[in-house]
C-alpha cells in the first residue's frame, strides 16, 4: 500500500476503522477489532505485526521490559485498541510511557467501546 508519511498512514487507518465501528458498532470485544483492523489493512496490503514485542529501555539503552503492542505498523506506527466507554487518563499516561520507552514516535488510540468513535494520535518528539 502506498502511502506518502506517518499522516497518510494514520488517516487510512483511521479511516478503516470507523468502517469497522460503522459495520461492528460497540458491544464486541477488544480481540473482535483488533482481528478486523488486522484482517482489513493486511489485505490493504500493510504491513502488520500482531501482538508485537517492544522492548522497554532505561535512559542508557538497558533493558527493563517488554510492552506488547496491539498491532504495529508498518515498523513506525503502534496502535493501541480499547473497547471502553471512553478514552481515559490512565490510557494515554500509559501510550506516552510506552513511546518515551520503546522510543518510537508515532500513536494511534483507538477506542472501538464508544457509540461515538473515538481516536486519539500520539507524537512523542
């Protein structure tokens, strides 16, 4: 799939799931999203990695833990997946420690649990 920027990504992304939010509606399950997001933007042809592995590093590059992403994009972009009544402060505090950590930039909250779709980006710079 061609895309121009990390913006580009994001949009279709966004795009496809309010697809899946129009088509599925709330009431499902996190896993239920997470396999049509999967499903859909692989066959968009993305790359996605599934319950990706990210390394969490301390200030000097050591090691301390593993944050398993929901679904990582085309190796710049995480996407983080709730199904919840409505984006809370806990889940952002938790993306913006995890981008700080795992020193990727780019965020995309997703919250499929919302009559109303909700999606929030993230840039850590």
């Amino acid at each position: 799939m061609d895309y121009k920027n990390v913006n580009d990504l994001c949009d279709m992304i966004r795009q496809t799931s309010f697809d899946i939010h129009k088509y599925l509606y709330h009431g499902h399950l996190e896993k239920v999203y997470e396999n049509a997001l999967v499903s859909r933007l692989t066959k968009m042809g993305l790359k996605v990695e599934h319950q990706y592995p990210l390394q969490v590093k301390d200030q000097d590059g050591t090691v301390i833990g593993e944050y398993i992403a929901d679904l990582f994009i085309e190796d710049i972009l995480i996407i983080k997946i709730k199904a919840c009544k409505t984006i809370a402060d806990e889940h952002i505090a938790q993306i913006l420690g995890y981008l700080r950590a795992s020193n990727i930039e780019h965020d995309l909250l997703i919250n499929f649990g919302s009559s109303k779709f909700q999606n929030k980006k993230y840039i850590l710079n």
